[in-house]
C-alpha cells in the first residue's frame, strides 16, 4: 500500500523531534497513535457492514430461489394429484357397470410372541445366577426393599 521502509520513518521521526520539540513529541505520538487506531476501526467496521450487506443480499437471492422452487413443486403435486383423481374418477365409472370382483386376501399375518424376550442365555443359567428375569414395578420394587417394620 504505502512504500515506507525503516529509514523513511526515522527521517520524519527526526524531523518532527526538531519541529515539535522532544517535550511534546511524546503526546503528539500518542495521539496519532489513538487517531490511527480509530481510523483502522472505523474502516474495519465499513467493510464489516459491507461485507454483512453483501451476505444479506446473497441470502434474499438464495431465498426467493428456494421460494421459486418450492412453488414450482407444489404445482407439479397439483397437476399430479388432479391427474390421479380424474384416473380414479375413469376408473370408478367404468367399474360401475362392470359386476364387482370378489376380495380374497392372501396376507395371513405372523403370530409373533412380541411380549415374549427370548435370549441366547437360558433360563435355567439365568435362574441358577440369579439374573432378574422379570421386571418389577416402581412399586414392588420399594416393598421388596423396604425394611421390617420394628415393633414397639
């Protein structure tokens, strides 16, 4: 950006010592200093802003075209739909006159035992370790573990 090297800045470094004098140098540095911080900030926020702007516009883009899309699938979902309802329509006039046919199902369901958990361990191993094969309420559970009553 700015061609200036180490010997440059010590030309106006000593040039400013001899016009401003060494008492005030100091807080004229500072200053400057203070000033150019600002003015690094202000330009960082500048692009920020910029570059925030940019991101929105891109979004609005990205959104009207999600937008196009998403009507143009509901469209196609319309059309489609309105075609299988005028094929369903045909198809029920035509078999209107037609004799109905008999429904006979060949589904017969499977009898599974979904209650049932059956495991690779046995019972009889189970039983023997004493491994819980049944679960117990919340409620059993604390009476099976409350202590004796003590009589008085």
């Amino acid at each position: 950006m700015f061609d200036i090297g180490v010997t440059k800045l010590a030309i106006v470094g000593g040039i400013a010592l001899i016009v401003i004098g060494p008492e005030k140098l100091p807080g004229l540095a500072r200053t400057i200093g203070t000033m150019l911080g600002r003015a690094r900030r202000y330009v960082a926020d500048v692009k920020e802003e910029v570059n925030r702007s940019m991101d929105l516009d891109e979004l609005r883009k990205a959104q009207s075209t999600l937008q196009e899309a998403a009507h143009a699938v509901q469209h196609s979902i319309d059309e489609s739909a309105a075609a299988i309802e005028n094929s369903i329509a045909q198809a029920q006039t035509e078999d209107a006159t037609a004799e109905p046919v008999p429904y006979y199902s060949m589904y017969r369901p499977v009898k599974k035992r979904w209650r049932a958990k059956i495991g690779a361990t046995p019972q009889w191993y189970k039983a023997r370790s004493g491994v819980r094969t049944r679960a117990l309420s919340g409620a059993a559970r604390v009476a099976r573990f409350r202590p004796p009553k003590r009589s008085a």
